[in-house]
C-alpha cells in the first residue's frame, strides 16, 4: 500500500523530471506553430530566437537548450503583418 509520503515523493520526482527534461520555451512558451517548427529553406527568412527563453535554458539547465531547440518552441512566433496604411475611408 502506497503512503502519503510516498506518494508525495514520486510526484515530486516525476515533477522535477518534467521541468529538468524540458526547456523553458518548451514550458512556457505556448503552443507551437508550423512556422516554428518547420526549418526555413534556402532564400527564406531566418527564425527569430527567443533570448530570455535561451538565456534561462542556459542559466537554468543547459540540456534545456537542446530540447527548446530541438522541438522548435525556441523560436519565436511568426510575425504579424502589419498594413503600412489604413484602407481608405468613405465619407458620407
């Protein structure tokens, strides 16, 4: 029969296990995207790194770095395009 002790014990285990296997933007960077996650071509644009997401990978726990890279979370999103100019307006 399993104690709460023991019990407490593989949660905290498993739980460390988790956060040391996994890179910082793997945990807190948010859901992946296919602009992420795809390696760009040549001619492409180059994906932007995360810095304070690579900084804590290697700070914190520097196989974290390999995982973030690894997964593509380490990267950030793609960028929104933003209009040079406001469509124009009808005035009544």
């Amino acid at each position: 029969m399993f104690t709460i002790k023991s019990l407490l014990t593989q949660a905290a285990i498993v739980s460390s296990c988790v956060l040391v296997l996994s890179g910082c933007a793997t945990v807190f960077g948010g859901p992946r995207t296919s602009y992420q996650v795809i390696k760009p071509l040549d001619g492409q644009p180059q994906r932007q790194v995360r810095v304070g997401a690579l900084i804590a990978d290697v700070l914190l726990f520097w196989p974290g770095t390999i995982v973030d890279f690894a997964t593509g979370a380490i990267y950030k999103p793609a960028p929104v395009p933003v209009p040079l100019a406001l469509p124009p307006v009808e005035i009544r």
